[in-house]
C-alpha cells in the first residue's frame, strides 16, 4: 500500500493505494483541489518513493515554489522527483526539466511523452497529473468539444499501461462547467477510485469537505470529512467542535488548556475565583486534525447554557475527578444535557496521578456505564493521558478504526 498522507482518507481506503491502482481528486473551481494531489506526491517521496509531477497549468518553477509554501521541501528527494513540463512550451518558453512535452496543445505529443515514462516505471512508482482539465480543455479544445473523448482515450490507455508495470496514477480535476456526462465519466469512468472535493453550503459555504466517491478495492463512507488547508501543513482534517463537559472542580479547563498545549498553546478560559464562568476555547492541532474545544461551565445554573453550548458538537469528552465519586452523578447528568442521538462521548477519568483515584473498573460500575465506552485514566495538570483521550474521540467521529 502507498500512503496518501491524508487523514482518514488512508483509513477509508484500507491503508492507501494498493500497487497498480489509479485515483482522481474532482472538485469545483471554489475548492483547492491541487494540494491533494501534491500531498499525495510528497508523502510517496518522503517514504522513499519515485515520483513524476506532470504540470500543464504552471511552471516548474511555481510548482516547486507551492511545495515550499506547504512546507515540503524537494531539494533532498531530487533524484526521486521529476516535474513532467507540460506547460513551457504552451507560452513559447524553452523546457529546462529533463521530461518536457514539445506540443502541449498536441494530446499525441503528451501522449508521446507519457508513454515513453509510463514504459521505465517500477512497480509502486507514482505519476501526478496537476490538473487534467487543463490538459482537456489545452487538448480537446474546451468543454463539449468532441476531440475531448480522444484526450479521455489517450488517459484510459495510460491508465492501463501504468497498471501492467505496476505504477499508481493521481490526477487532480477541476469541474470547469463540463458537460454532465463527461463529469461523470471522469469521476466514475477513469480512475479505480475518485474522491469528491467541495464546500460545505456550495459556494458560500463555510467549510470544505473530501469524501471517497468510488473505490473497486475498499467500500467508500457514508459521511463526508471537513478539512483544511494549512501553511505550512497541507490538508488537515478539521473537526468544528468537540465538547469538553464535566462538574465543577473535575478539572476541564486544565484538560483544555493542556490540549492546547500539545500544539497551537491557544485557549482562553474566563475563571472567577478559579471556577470557569464562561465557556472554554482551544484550537489543536494533532495527528492530522485541526479541532476545535469548548469546555462547560460546570455549575448547575448554566445547564440551559450547557444545552446551547452543545449544539453541533460532532463528539463529547466528560471530564470527570477520578478522587470524588459524589461528584459522578452530576457528570452523568451533564453528559445527558450535552448529548444528542449518535453523538460519541467518551469518559476522561482525571486526577489518576492521586492516590485516592478510583480505577476505570470502579469508576465504570458506579455510572453505570456501557462496556463500548472508552474511559481515559488521564491527569490534565501534568498532560498524562490527555493526547490519547482526544486520540479516540477523534477515531470515533471520523469512524476510521
């Protein structure tokens, strides 16, 4: 398997990319559909792997420039990385790559040009295409034009070579106003697998998603993933609110504030008297996800706001204080006011650092609380625990095990 290097897209696809297999990214023009593709090619460098960039809308040198900004650096994977020039000789530039396309607006010259790579590939090397509807609309001569079917051809013959020799294709596409039937043909027609890149709301939405469209080796998710675009980082999946509940003294805001600090350090509590009387915020970043966190007050005259504050949140993490069982009853409690039908939660037993900590067993019996619950020995003043308790909060919203 080749990794993709993007977060729980690997997991959907049962590792990654199996040897001769080939994948599409599809999106509109209001999405970032390029970075996945170059994730893709970066993360097969960085685990030892060839790779041919095939650009047709930038130049080399741009090319490499949008790697830097993500942070990805080529210089040390040099022998390994080869930019295809598709694009130089189409604004009468003379190619400097060692693989260049002398007519890009010919598809038999591109074809010439792939064929010749494709026929030198070793099993797991990967070919990138930045954008194949640059090289449809440069090619087939715009959206609806018949010679496009002959471009589609060309890729299809491609497709199949590089499977013989074990290769793995990625494309990245971008929905110009294509007529339906060849968006269809691209998202189900040429590839082992597509994934579909859009925003949440189209394109006055607040966020943007990926999710596994088609896939002949792995059944794609029923939900789709938000994500983010980072520089330096690369794509992120992004997860808008995880709540952070417990009673009064449990110790939420130190598990928020310790959160925090395994990446961003930003959060902001409102304490009187070192109870929190406002809700608590951090931004974290870990593993590939960005989150957000929004801790509870924990006294009985905000329930209505507790309610409120609850709305949304794709997943629940109760702190509870593992050294004062009169307090359980109160968390069990909020975890009711906070829940909604699906909502996964799961029990952040805090204080374990203490002698006087209940273990889980004790602390499952005395809430009553169902087998398939994750309960985390955690101790938030000291970060023990806390990573692995947003670890599997995060792997059951996502629903990647």
């Amino acid at each position: 398997m080749i990794k993709t290097g993007i977060p729980t897209l690997d997991g959907y696809l049962k590792g990654g990319l199996p040897i001769g297999k080939t994948i599409i990214f599809y999106g509109p023009p209001t999405v970032d559909v390029d970075i996945f593709g170059m994730q893709v090619a970066y993360t097969n460098l960085i685990n030892n792997g060839v790779c041919y960039y095939v650009t047709s809308k930038s130049s080399p040198d741009l090319i490499r420039s949008n790697f830097r900004e993500y942070g990805w650096d080529l210089i040390p994977y040099a022998s390994r990385f080869a930019i295809v020039d598709a694009y130089s000789s189409l604004i009468g530039a003379s190619p400097t790559e060692p693989f260049n396309v002398k007519d890009p607006e010919s598809i038999e010259s591109i074809d010439d040009a792939m064929t010749g790579i494709i026929d030198s590939i070793s099993p797991g090397d990967m070919i990138v295409f930045s954008s194949l509807s640059s090289i449809l609309d440069t090619c087939g001569g715009g959206p609806g034009i018949p010679d496009i079917n002959k471009v589609l051809e060309s890729i299809k013959r491609w497709n199949k070579m590089a499977v013989l020799n074990g290769g793995i294709v990625v494309y990245n596409f971008t929905d110009y106003g294509y007529p339906p039937e060849l968006v269809e043909q691209v998202k189900k027609g040429l590839c082992n697998s597509s994934v579909v890149v859009d925003r949440i709301g189209g394109e006055s939405g607040y966020g943007q998603y990926f999710k596994l469209y088609t896939c002949d080796w792995s059944k794609p998710p029923e939900f789709p993933t938000l994500f983010k675009v980072v520089k330096p980082g690369g794509i992120k999946v992004h997860i808008p609110k995880i709540l952070v509940t417990g009673p009064k003294g449990a110790g939420k805001s130190t598990f928020i504030r310790s959160a925090a600090s395994l990446s961003s350090d930003k959060s902001v509590s409102v304490d009187r008297m070192g109870t929190t009387v406002a809700v608590d915020y951090a931004h974290v970043m870990l593993k590939g996800f960005t989150i957000d966190m929004f801790g509870t007050p924990g006294q009985d005259r905000f329930n209505p706001i507790i309610k409120n504050i609850a709305k949304d949140a794709l997943g629940i993490i109760v702190v509870i204080d593992s050294t004062d069982p009169k307090s359980f009853e109160r968390a069990v409690e909020m975890l009711n006011i906070s829940k909604t039908k699906d909502v996964p939660y799961i029990i952040a037993a805090n204080k374990q650092d203490l002698e006087d900590a209940l273990d889980t067993e004790k602390i499952r019996k005395k809430i009553n609380l169902p087998e398939d619950i994750p309960i985390v020995r955690v101790s938030a003043s000291n970060n023990m625990n806390v990573a692995q308790a947003i670890d599997i909060i995060i792997k059951k919203i996502v629903g990647v095990r």
